[in-house]
C-alpha cells in the first residue's frame, strides 16, 4: 500500500530541541522515530513511501536518501492540505498516511483489514488515552462509525476516551470533501466535511503501543518505554548484562557503575568513575566525563557531558545535533 509520512511540521512542543532539527528526526535510542516508522511500514510491506518536508527538509533527506520520496511544501500546507500536495503519488489506489512522530508498534495488517471490512471511505485509528486535554478524542456508534469529535476536552466534559493516532487509511474518493484553498486540516475541514455530508468511515482501535512523541516528557517516557521493551522496535547493540545493552564490540570501560535498564550507542566514550542508573540513554559518539552521575537521562548523539556532572531526569543535547546522526550502516 502506498503510504505518506507527515514530516513537515514545526514540532513547537518539542523545543528548544526542534530548533535544530525537524521533530520526526529527534533520535529515539539508535535512530530517529521516523526511521523506526519506516522499519514498521517495510515490515508490513508498505515500500512505496513519500514524506512532506518543511522543517529542516536537507535533514530528513540526508539521512534517509532515496530509500523514499519526497514533496517539499514552501509554506506549511496543513495536516490534510500536504496529503492532497501528494495526490499524484497514490495514484488513484487506497493509500496509509501516518504522523512522522508516531512511536508505535501496530499492527497494520489489522488496520487495513479493519478498513476492508468497514468499507468506508476513511478509517482512524485510535487509542484509548489517559488524559484527554492532550488530544482530539473520537466518537463512534455500536458499529464503528464515527459520529463525532472533541478537540481536546476536559476529562469530565470528554465523550470518549479514543484519542485520534494521526494513522489513517484512506480512499481515494477521500479527496472529494477537501476545501478549495491550499491549506487544509483534518480535523477542522475534512472529518467535518465526512459528517456534513453523511460519509461513513470508522475506527481502529489500537491495542498496540502508541505515544505521539509531542512534548519532552512524552519523549522521555516513550524513550524509556522502548528501552524497556514495552514498545517493539529493531534496535542496535547486544546486552552486556542485565537490561544493559550496548553497540560497541569493546562492552563497557573498566570503573564504571551501571544499573539498568541502560543503553549504550556507537562510539561512546565513558570516563572513569562514571556512573549509570537507568533508565539512561547515551546516543551515539555521546562523550560522559571522568565521574560524571546520569540517572533518568537521555544524552542525545554527539553530546558532551563534562566531568563530575550530575544529570537527573534531563535530556542533554547541543547545537548542532544532526551531524551527530547517521543512518544505521553508516
């Protein structure tokens, strides 16, 4: 199935880190949450795949090269209106389009099963969240089909408990029901077209991991979540010991204290005296000084922690990062 990564976006929450590099680049353990989503599309054989740029467009084509396509928008088009920009790509053919800041591990067979079976002209795949003020939350009848949304709603004034995941399955028809300006969002002019004009399309549930990866602590947490194994992905590095795991062939340097759950990259110096408490990332070429304590951490790829530093329950970066990354193989 051909397939759109939503990749053009400002990712505003997650500054001061989206300062220096689009949010679908920000690394989760050995590589960027989008490369983990399109480990997850040619898994379910979803190889014909284009992303929408905007922020940092030389970034995301640097890394990934011509492993996909690619649709630069000179001025934001919109959740919905980038999708129509791609129109062409899809060929007329039901296509999967899927936020490039969904960390997440579904199914996507069930997903394309459940639109077949639903036979309507969309289907969203949804979630049951803990706190609605965070999300669009869905609502459905006994059958699946949408009835209706709630932009962010307290939890007492809330309907449902189905937040929107931003990965949809659509047909091509789906078009028809776009407004005439460039600019377009799904949930402001689409879906309510959809409703207006009595067009059924239904949900998903997912019972996978999910975390959208739209603020720090959603980052931290799905980091931790991952290096955990809560969350499946194809990650680098063999376990060392318990819950440590590194990239390296050379494990871990002499005098160095480390309670998992920890992981190591490539080519990350350590200093003597230096202790881990997990849960702690250290990302590739990542420099911790002689004595330096990292407890709940993330230290982004390329960053240098200095001498007899304390870190707790921080992500450390610096200017600069994305020289720091490379693709696996690299």
């Amino acid at each position: 199935m051909k397939t759109m990564v939503l990749a053009a976006g400002l990712g505003t929450r997650l500054r001061p880190i989206t300062y220096e590099i689009s949010k679908p680049m920000v690394p989760v353990l050995d590589r960027p949450v989008m490369a983990h989503i399109l480990d997850l599309l040619e898994r379910h054989g979803c190889n014909e795949i284009i992303a929408n740029l905007h922020h940092f467009p030389d970034v995301i084509r640097s890394y990934f090269g011509d492993r996909i396509s690619y649709n630069q928008e000179a001025e934001l088009l919109g959740t919905a209106g980038g999708v129509r920009g791609c129109r062409e790509f899809f060929a007329g053919e039901t296509f999967l389009v899927i936020s490039g800041d969904a960390l997440t591990d579904i199914d996507l067979g069930a997903l394309f099963a459940r639109h077949r079976e639903a036979g309507g002209v969309a289907t969203l795949s949804v979630k049951v969240v803990s706190d609605t003020r965070e999300y669009g939350v869905v609502l459905h009848d006994s059958n699946g089909r949408i009835t209706g949304f709630q932009e962010k709603p307290e939890p007492s004034e809330a309907l449902s408990e189905l937040g929107n995941c931003g990965i949809y399955v659509f047909e091509p028809e789906i078009f028809d029901y776009f407004p005439q300006r460039p600019f377009a969002d799904w949930a402001q002019d689409v879906f309510p077209a959809l409703l207006a004009n009595d067009v059924p399309f239904h949900i998903h549930e997912v019972r996978e991991y999910w975390n959208d990866v739209g603020s720090l602590a959603e980052l931290r947490a799905g980091t931790f979540d991952a290096l955990r194994g809560e969350l499946r992905l194809n990650v680098d590095g063999h376990e060392v010991s318990p819950g440590v795991v590194v990239c390296s062939d050379d494990g871990l340097p002499q005098g160095v204290e480390v309670d998992g759950p920890v992981w190591i990259g490539r080519d990350v110096h350590i200093g003597a005296g230096a202790r881990l408490t997990g849960p702690v990332v250290l990302g590739d070429n990542a420099r911790l000084g002689a004595g330096a304590q990292v407890r709940d951490s993330i230290v982004f790829p390329g960053t240098q922690v200095a001498d007899g530093s304390i870190l707790i329950g921080a992500i450390a970066g610096h200017a600069g990062i994305a020289s720091s990354m490379r693709p696996l193989g690299g």
